[in-house]
C-alpha cells in the first residue's frame, strides 16, 4: 500500500478510536456523577428527617432522589453508599405488596407522578392500577 494511503488511513483509525473511546469515558463519568449524586440527595434528606424508620418514607425519598434514573447495579452501588454512611437500607423492610423489582416500581410510579412515600397514595395508585386484584405478596 502506498504512503499516501497508509498516512490518511492511519489518521482516520486513530481519530476513530479516540473519538469512541473518550465518548465511553464520558458516557462513564457520567454515569458515576448521577450515583454519587442520587446517593448525596438521599443522604441529606435522610439526615434530616424525623421519619427515617418509615419504610414508604425511605423509598419516596429513594425516589425523589432520581433513582428511577438508574440501572440495578447503579441502585445498588446507591444503597451500598448509603448504608456505609451509616443511614439505613431504603430497599429493605418496605411491604410494597408487589412482586415487580423496586426499581420498576419507583419507575413506574414516577411515570404517573405518585409519591410511593405517602403510603396513601401509593395504595391507592395500586388499587387504581389493578382494580380490587392485588397481586399475590411475596411472603
């Protein structure tokens, strides 16, 4: 292959992977700032309240954070984080009375704006959502 060629070629290939690969970076960096973050909301908002022990107060304050933004692992780093500050597991003791993932439930309750931490209001969205048929309970 002639010079010529090989010198643009070249060029292009390492534009092209550096282009991806700070693209990945970036997408990854940010990711890790929306962690850091949803865990400092939470944190502070915990550290605060009077109602830490309420389980539906917990997971409304969980979702008011932007946990609905996250993936699993991203929720869980989230929870590892705020356990190791000392505050107590917003997953943990909740009787949402559903057997879906909590993030499905954060998600789809942000969707149709209820707070799940008015435990009120998130039974009455159940009931709304599944009529008089609750799903069976994990128990």
């Amino acid at each position: 292959m002639d010079d010529f060629i090989k010198i643009p070629l070249t060029a292009l290939l390492a534009f092209g992977g550096g282009f991806w690969t700070r693209f990945f970076l970036d997408r990854r960096s940010e990711r890790r700032t929306l962690i850091r973050t949803v865990a400092d909301k939470y944190i502070a908002g915990i550290s605060t309240a009077t109602r830490s022990e309420d389980s539906h107060f917990r997971l409304g304050l969980l979702q008011r954070s932007g946990a609905a933004l996250l993936t699993e692992q991203e929720l869980a780093s989230v929870v590892e984080t705020v356990v190791g500050h000392g505050s107590p597991d917003p997953t943990k003791d909740h009787d949402l009375c559903l057997e879906a993932p909590l993030l499905d439930i954060i998600r789809s309750a942000n969707a149709e704006n209820v707070d799940i931490g008015s435990a009120e209001d998130y039974y009455r969205w159940l009931l709304n959502k599944f009529g008089t048929h609750l799903p069976p309970t994990t128990e």
